[in-house]
C-alpha cells in the first residue's frame, strides 16, 4: 500500500527502477504524469540517470491535470515537465500528449476527451491508463479534484473543468472514475507539510477528501511517500 523512503532521492531512485519495469509491461505504455513541485525531483532522476533506458518510443505521456494558463506559464504543468524532464529525452512529438492550457477550458477539455479516447486502452467502457502518477494536496485535493467539487469523482465524463476553490484558477482533470481504470494509481507524497493530509488519508480514512476515493477498480494502488510525510503513518 505505501513504502516510505529516506529522502526524495531514495524515492526517486526506486520510483524510477519501478517505472522502467513497469514500461516493458505494456507494447505502447500510457502514462498521465501529475503536476505540481513534487514531480521535478522525479523527472530529474530520470533525465540524469534513466533517458537512455526507456524506449521513449513506446511511451506516451499524457497529463492528470492542467492549470488553464500558456504552456511556458510558470503555472503550467508541461511547462514544467518540459523543462525538467521533455527537454532532455528523444521522445516522438506524436507520443506527448500535452492539454492545451492556453486554450478555452470548456473546449480543451471536451478535445482532451477525444485525445485520449483514440490513444488509451479500454476497460470497463472507460480509458486505461497503464500508470496514473498523482500527487497529494494539503486539502486532500489530488489531480484538480478538489474538496468543493467530489462530484469530479464519480462524473460521467473523462476530462472535467475544476477551478482551484481558493485562486479561482481553471484546471482541466481526468475524472476520478478514470483515474481508478488505470492498472497502476501511484501517489508521490514528500516533505514535513504532507504529514498531517497523509494522516487523514492512510490512517484517520474518513472518506471525505478527493484523494481518499482514489481506490483502482481492478488495479494496484502505491503510496511513494518519504519520512518527513510519513511521520504520522
Ligand atoms: C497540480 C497537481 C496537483 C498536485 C498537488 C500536490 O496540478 O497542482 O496535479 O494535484 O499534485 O497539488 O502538489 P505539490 O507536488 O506541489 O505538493
């Protein structure tokens, strides 16, 4: 369920052996990558030490979510892929399936849909994504599901339009009903400010975050979490 690691290097370390495994699972491997800070120190170990060991050809990223801002936006989650990770690896254009942030939501979202519906694999009537990479907010929000908006949860749709309850910033999201399609859901939670959130949701379980109702319908579920998260675990 969850493995604690020494630090975010160790993390990243084995997050990443775990990874390339993982890829040769899977002739054409879909990955949705999360956003936010917690991602840099992972596509930082796998640009330095990992590049040359994926066949990036059989890789397609896709993304979790998107802030609804220009791709070089400081906000935006690949621009920050790009820099830390994209920039550094030959992958094929056609592989990276990036939300268009600087586009109108509403619309973005509903193309996004259709993007991944003529690229993923299916199960239960729904997108499997091989691994969805998913990081943990202080309010329990993961991915742009948000605490103010659980109906994302259980919604219809693949790709739903949130907005940060406190920026007001619009995001687009997978769906939580698509995030549990996927075959592998990993969670990336590291730093001293996580521990109380992780607490709520690995120990205290009161079914009332976004992050607690990620729960894969025929897959696996990992927690990658470091000590300083993990102190109350
Ligand atoms: C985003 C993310 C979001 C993130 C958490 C944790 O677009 O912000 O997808 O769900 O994973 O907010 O963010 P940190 O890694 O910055 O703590």
């Amino acid at each position: 369920m969850y493995s604690i690691y020494k630090d975010s290097l160790e993390l990243a370390f084995y997050f990443s052996e775990n990874l390339l495994k993982l890829s040769h699972e899977s002739e054409k491997f879909n990955i949705a990558l999360s956003g936010g800070n917690t991602p840099k120190f992972i596509f930082q170990k796998i640009a330095a030490d990992y590049k040359n060991k994926f066949d990036w050809n059989r890789i397609h990223l896709f993304w979790g979510d998107e802030r609804c801002v220009p791709p070089d936006d400081d906000e935006s989650n690949f621009g920050m892929t790009k820099k830390y990770l994209l920039n550094q690896i030959t992958i094929p254009e056609h592989n990276v399936h990036r939300i268009k942030g600087e586009k109108d939501p509403v619309t973005e979202a509903e193309r996004y849909t259709e993007e991944i519906k003529s690229n993923a694999k299916f199960k239960n009537g729904l997108p499997r994504f091989d691994l969805v990479m998913l990081g943990l907010g202080e309010d329990g929000h993961t991915a742009s599901i948000f605490p103010n908006q659980m109906s994302l949860i259980n919604s219809e749709k693949i790709c739903e339009v949130a907005v940060h309850p406190s920026s007001g910033q619009k995001r687009v999201t997978l769906t939580g009903r698509v995030i549990n399609n996927a075959s592998v859901i990993t969670f990336l939670v590291t730093g001293d400010s996580k521990k109380e959130i992780l607490k709520k949701v690995l120990v205290d379980k009161n079914k009332t975050l976004p992050a607690e109702f990620i729960q894969p319908v025929s897959g696996e579920l990992n927690f990658y979490v470091d000590e300083a998260a993990a102190e109350y675990l």
